[in-house]
C-alpha cells in the first residue's frame, strides 16, 4: 500500500463516517502512525441522503473528500480501499489493493439495510443508505412521473404514481413529507397535463406509533403534520413482500405500487475474520466492552453502528445514531493515546444529546433532555443542527442557500434524471 514504516505504533482504522472520522480528528497530533482505509473516497452525511433523493440537494453538497479531512494531519495516510477481511492472528487486514499490518485495528465499518432475509424486497425496492443509491431513488421517482404520463393504462398510472415507504422512523417520515411536498408545490407545475393528484404517498409502520424512539408527544404531531400533508399514515402493518408490483401485508391490506422504499431497519456492517457468532450481537452488530474493545481482544475495537455496547439504559444496544458514534470515536482515540502511554482506560458514557425529525416546511419534532417541542421553531433548530454538523465550511454554505432558496421558491432544483435508473437493472 506504499505506506512507510515509522517507529510509532500502527492504528488502521476501517471506515470514514462518522465514528472513524471522528476518531481520526482525535488523533490527528499524536505519535502514531494512523491509515484510514474506506471504500469510498468521501465521507456521507447520511441525515440529508433523502434531501438527495427527492432533488432538495445536490449529492456533493453531502458529501466531503476524506483526503481533505486528513491534510493536515502528520502520520496520516488514506487509502481508497474496500476491506475484505480481518487476520486477527497475523495482525492483517486484507484489501482489494493489497494487505496492511496493524498494532491495533479499529473497526467503524457502520451499517447497512436489513431486509430480514427477504430476498424479494431487497431485489425490487430501494433502499436510501448510500449517495448512489439516493441518486436511484432520485430517478427512479422522476422516471416514474415521465411514464405515467405517457401510459394510457390507468392501474399502471395509477402504480407509477403511488409510493409506499416502508418504515416509520425518521428516514421514513422525513422521506414522506418531502414526497409530499413534491406532490403539493412542484408535480402540478411540471406535469400540468397529468393528474398528479392522483399520486399517493404511504407510509408503513410496524408499531402502534410513528418515530417509535421518540416521545409520543412527537409521534402524534409527525403523523398529524403528515396527515396534514396528504401523506396516508398505517400503522400496526407490517410489510411480507414485494414482488416489483404488489406489496403485501400481515393483513389483507395490500398496495400496486412501482416504488418501495425500504427504510425499515438497519444491521452492522460486519467484516469476514471478526464475525465468528460469539462476537455477534443483536442487530448483527461485534460486540465491545465498554472501552470499545471486541470481545476477547485487546487490540481491535469497533466503534459506531457496527459496535453491540450493552448499557443499563440501552440493554438493546446504544442507537445506531450519529452521536454515540461521534462520542465513541473520540474517546477511543483518547484510549488509544492511553493504551500507548500505559496508562489506565475510560469507560464510554454515553450523553444523549436528544433525537429529532423534520416533517417539511416548517414542521419539525424536537425531544431534547429537558424539553421537547414541535412546529416552526423545531424545525428551526432541526436545520441549525443539521447545517452545524455538515463536514465542510463549503458544503454549510451551499446546503444553507439551496434551503433559502427552495424555502422562497417552493422549489427543488436538482430533480434531474442524471444517471437514469431502470428497476430491471439491480441485480
Ligand atoms: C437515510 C439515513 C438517515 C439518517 N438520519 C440520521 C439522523 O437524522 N440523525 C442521526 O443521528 N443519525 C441518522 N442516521 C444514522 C447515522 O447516519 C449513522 O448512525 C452513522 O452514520 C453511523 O456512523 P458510523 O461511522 O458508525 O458509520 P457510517 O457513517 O455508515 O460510516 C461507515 C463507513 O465505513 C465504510 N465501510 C464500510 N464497510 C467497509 C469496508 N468493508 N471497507 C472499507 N470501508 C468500509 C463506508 O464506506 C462508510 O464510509 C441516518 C442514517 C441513514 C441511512
């Protein structure tokens, strides 16, 4: 991998999002010698993946170089690789360009789609984890409008034009508010000779509440402010399949749709070599002790999504959220300088900052500690938050103008068919 040897110790730490980043900035003036391996040159700004979806924001705006990251940092190296396995034994990862030695490795690999073991569904529906396959989404909706208008067939219309979202956590409301905010303010201008009220936005839960992680103060006003916008709300309905046309359900509810989109649950990302089934927790995530440390190692970590940590208040594992990766990624990277200093380690703690959702247009859920609130303002602090944790002063201004902008003009310019997207080509 052309990457010298120095008498500092190794960390090789597998994938730039949030936790590995996060770490990294940690490391960043220490005597060691740091490698970040990931399989894309960029990081991803997942909260914002629907705006890309549903043509709010350009995908770069989202996305930032991992290189540009790391410039600063002395002992850093990137390498654009996707890893395939760990060699525990012989302290080896192996790559598609090649293998790497470590002193410690750290695995921040995240997360990806869980589809249950439903082969089906995870063939015809789309899934919203990565900016390529937001890009998909992105065409596959603006394809279907274009199709509707020129089939004379009215069921086939009718399905071209009916969405159903699968999963009522905040992807998902998030996702149908915008969808139908498309239908309210832009498909009657860009269509004008189709009947776009025709379009239909569902969206699916499988418990009794939408936002099932927040309070229930939020869960109302979601479904209400999603009521509000057209959107058909089902809850206490669990998807069983998806077969390109009919979506089936554990009742006698069913949907013709030719647009699924799957947001109903994520598992750890798991790498070969560290995912013996003693080392695997619920969710498919590696279990760690409160160090970060994967069971029965001392020398590998796991951090992030991927990481199964057991608390008294989390007995299911912390949330596979952006902030508890972003706290474990620091304190590992404290531990670590620790570790090289022989001295004693920190346990994690983590500090639940709160959750949140926006709706739409002025309409957002808030659960912070102390206070939980909804509407305008909510919806305020959704976006200050939003635009503070963007990675890249850039990317923060061009996010913030383009929500300016779409604000004033009810609009979403980046609805483009760039890289059009057939469901007949996933494979
Ligand atoms: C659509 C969506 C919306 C979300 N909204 C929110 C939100 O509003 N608020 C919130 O707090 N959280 C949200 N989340 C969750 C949040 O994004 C994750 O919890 C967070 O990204 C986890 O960080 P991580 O570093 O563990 O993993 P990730 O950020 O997923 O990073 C993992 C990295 O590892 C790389 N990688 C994986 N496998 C390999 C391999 N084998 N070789 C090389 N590289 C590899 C990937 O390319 C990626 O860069 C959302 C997630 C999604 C998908």
């Amino acid at each position: 991998m052309n990457i010298p040897k120095t008498s500092f110790p190794r960390i090789v730490i597998i994938g730039g999002g949030f936790a590995g980043i996060a770490l990294a900035k940690k490391l960043s003036k220490q005597e060691v010698q740091v490698i970040l391996l990931d399989k894309n040159n960029y990081h991803t700004f997942q909260p914002l993946l629907y705006q890309v979806s549903t043509g709010g924001l350009e995908p770069d705006s989202i996305a930032y170089p991992i290189r540009k990251i790391l410039k600063d940092f002395p002992n850093f190296y990137f390498r654009l690789a996707n890893v395939e396995s760990i060699n525990h034994q012989d302290k080896l990862v192996n790559t598609n360009i090649g293998e790497l030695n470590f002193d410690y490795l750290v695995i921040a690999s995240g997360s990806q789609t869980n589809y249950y073991g439903n082969s089906e569904i995870k063939k015809h529906s789309m899934a919203m984890k990565t900016i390529p396959q937001s890009l998909n989404l992105r065409s596959l909706i603006l394809e279907n409008f274009e199709d509707a208008l020129l089939t004379p067939d009215l069921n086939e219309r009718n399905a071209l034009m009916n969405f159903v979202i699968v999963g009522g956590g905040p992807t998902g409301v998030e996702l149908a508010g915008a969808l139908a905010e498309i239908k309210k303010g832009i498909l009657p201008k860009d269509y004008p000779d189709l009947d776009t009220r025709l379009a239909q936005i569902h969206i699916v839960q499988g418990e009794n509440r939408l936002l099932y992680g927040m309070s229930n103060k939020s869960s109302e006003k979601a479904e209400k402010f999603l009521e509000k916008l057209g959107v058909h709300v089902w809850k206490n309905l669990r998807v069983t399949n998806y077969d390109g046309t009919t979506v089936t359900t554990n009742s006698d509810v069913s949907f013709e749709t030719a647009t699924v989109v799957w947001a109903a649950g994520v598992k750890g990302a798991t790498i070969n070599g560290i995912d013996a089934k003693d080392l695997i927790g619920p969710g498919n995530r590696i279990m760690v002790n409160e160090f970060n440390q994967v069971k029965g190692f001392s020398d590998i970590f796991a951090i992030g999504d991927i990481a199964f940590m057991k608390t008294k208040k989390f007995p299911n594992g912390l949330p596979m959220v952006a902030q508890p990766a972003i706290q474990q990624g620091r304190l590992l990277g404290e531990n670590l300088i620790r570790i090289v200093k022989k001295k004693p380690l920190k346990s994690f703690v983590y500090k639940d900052k709160g959750s949140m959702a926006t709706i739409g247009r002025n309409k957002a859920v808030v659960d912070l500690k102390k206070f939980k609130f909804q509407g305008v303002f909510a919806w305020y602090v959704w976006m200050f938050v939003h635009l503070f944790f963007i990675i890249g002063f850039r990317n923060r201004i061009i996010v913030f103008i383009n929500w300016v902008y779409n604000y004033i003009r009810f609009d979403r310019e980046a609805r483009l068919i760039i890289r059009p997207y057939k469901k007949s080509h996933k494979s």
